[in-house]
C-alpha cells in the first residue's frame, strides 16, 4: 500500500511513517516543517526506497494536488495540525487556518482524486484526531469518553478539531467519500517536541530549572505511548470500516501531579541529583484557562472490532522515554531554541 501521509515530520506523524515503512508500505511524507516538525524524526527511513518527502502545506490546495498526481496513493492518514492548546489560546487564527481550511483542502483534494480513479473501494481518508473534542469528565471512573459522546470542545484547538472531524463525516456522508476517523488521548514517547507535559519535566528536570504544574495537578489525562498509538492508526487505515470512528486509548488515567512525580522518580534512579529528588523541583503555576479536568477513553470499539489494545503501561512507557531523551540530548537540545519554546503560553485570555 502507498500511503500520504501529511505531517509525517510531527511528533505521531513520524511514529507512523516509520512502522508504516517497517511493515513495508510505501510513504509519502507531506509536511510543511512548521515549528514543531524536524526531518530528524524520521531520519532512520530517510534513504529508504519505500520513503518520499513532500514539503508542502496542506493550506495550498494547489501544490496538494500536485503530490496525489505525482504518488498516487492508495490511502491518507491526516495528521497534519496545529495542537498545542497553550498556542491555541495565545494565536487561534493559525489553528483555524490549517486545522479547519487544511482538512478542508486535503478532502477536497482526495475527493477530485479518489473520483479521477474510478472511486475505488479500498482508498481510505484516515482523518486523525484527539479526545479533546469531547470536552471534560467529571471524576467518577466509570464514565468514560465513547464514540457515541457529543462533542463539546473548550479550547480553540479543540473546538478547530472538532469542526476538521464534522467535515470529514460530512465528505462521507454527501459525497461517499471512504473515511475513518480515529480520536485518541494523550499521547507521550520518543521524539515529542519540547514544549509538551512529558518532555517539559524531563529537560527543565535535568537543566536545575523549575517543573511547572498548573494549578494543583489534580487534572486527569488518560497516557498512550505513540508507538501504540502509531500501531492502532495503522490497524483502522487498513481494517476500520468506512465511516466510522474509532477512540484509542491507553488505558493509564494519572493526575498531572502523579505523572509529574513518577518522571521524577524515574530520573530519581537514572541520572540521580548530587542531593535530593528532582521532585523538590516541581513549582505549581497558574492554571490554564478553561483547563479540562479529566479525559478517559473508552476503547471497546476497537477492542472488540479490530482486536487492538496498548501493549505498554504508562510506568514502562516513562522509563523507555526518559532514557531516549536523557540518550538524544543532540536531537531535543537544538529544539529548545525554536519560538516560543520555554516560554509559558495560554495566559492571554
């Protein structure tokens, strides 16, 4: 199968590409090298003869077709976005324009596509999308996020993902385009950009630099490591059926408070401070506005029709990512000096 993939140099995107290409499937990665993107996230498949390099936005309608003329794909897995709700809050107009009017080109352009090649049956859309456009939980256990929950987004990155995916069951749905869409919760691994919950209490552990906390931690995030995540993407493109949705979760619901402090402890053992635990680092700030209180995924759907589940518990996934990033100073320090990296964001409103 040959798959375009757009924002194959992200953080999941690249988690993709690389198990598309090691399960052999060909892979056009388009990407636009935005910020938060680097060619070295897929550098191991670079010079592989299954791998292309698209650089492109897909805002540009234009040049996106170019790249199906040219690949003619089989499959799309769009993962392409803005997805920091912090830079959401402080700049919305970008998260507009490329998660709203980009999904936008990228259906109109599969669509011209999938119709100009006798609209096959086996082209897929996979439109990749997060747990956030369902809003928040409140505390008790047994309610979790489904397929079935209504939407209700509370930050301008939520509320731009939630339109990219009510315009993808609409390209379904008025013109039979073949779609699957997957909503997944937080995700944290090898190669996430500096600015993100993980990576952030790893490096300002290490640099001596205070461990931000909004508020007091009590915020509940349901933790999928990509590499499980980049599986079930995978899973849905070739066995999801059209249409549908699928919620991916990784079964590992943590306070902020509780992650923050099992980084700690997992640095605690590895790279050990001359005196004391790196959690007498940790400085609560304030809170973001409209923070979410709890996620949680309920992913029986693809349990039950695809047979997934996540292989790695949130404490494997935490050693295995500490040791990359403690491993790849070459990779992340060069990343620290991007815009706004570093700098607290999501305070403006």
């Amino acid at each position: 199968m040959k798959i375009l993939v757009t924002g194959g140099a992200g953080f999941i995107g690249s988690a993709v590409v690389r198990l598309a290409v090691a399960k052999g499937h060909a892979v056009v990665n388009l990407d636009a090298l935005t910020y938060a993107a680097s060619l070295e996230n897929v550098a191991t498949v670079s010079n592989n003869t299954l791998y292309a390099f698209e650089h492109a936005d897909i805002r540009d309608r234009s040049a996106i077709d170019t790249i199906f003329e040219r690949h003619q794909p089989d499959a799309v897995m769009h993962l392409a976005a803005e997805s920091h709700v912090d830079r959401s809050i402080d700049g919305p107009a970008d998260f507009i324009e490329t998660n709203v009017n980009g999904t936008f080109n990228m259906l109109e352009a599969a669509r011209s596509y999938w119709i100009r090649c006798g609209s096959p049956d086996g082209f897929r859309f996979h439109h990749v999308s997060t747990d956030e456009v369902y809003g928040s939980l409140p505390a008790d256990p047994q309610i979790r996020f489904t397929e079935a929950t209504a939407y209700d987004p509370r930050s301008p990155y939520s509320a731009s993902k939630a339109a990219s995916d009510m315009l993808v069951r609409a390209w379904f749905e008025t013109y039979g385009l073949p779609v699957v869409l997957t909503n997944c919760s937080n995700n944290y691994g090898p190669y996430h950009f500096p600015e993100k919950l993980v990576p952030v209490v790893i490096l300002n552990a290490i640099a001596g630099k205070p461990i931000p906390v909004y508020g007091t931690g009590e915020n509940v995030r349901d933790w999928l490591y990509v590499e499980d995540h980049a599986e079930a993407l995978l899973l849905v493109l070739e066995k999801g059926r059209t249409g549908r949705s699928y919620n991916i979760g990784g079964g590992n619901e943590r306070r902020n408070i509780d992650l923050v402090r099992t980084i700690c402890a997992v640095l605690d053992r590895r790279r050990p401070k001359a005196d004391g635990s790196y959690a007498d680092q940790i400085s609560f700030v304030a809170d973001r506005p409209g923070h979410d209180a709890r996620y949680a995924i309920d992913p029986g759907r693809i349990r039950d029709e695809l047979g997934w589940r996540p292989s790695v518990t949130v404490e494997e996934g935490l050693e295995r990512t500490v040791q990359w990033y403690l491993d790849n100073e070459a990779w992340w320090r060069p990343l620290q000096d991007r815009k706004g990296v570093g700098e607290r964001m999501g305070i403006k409103a």
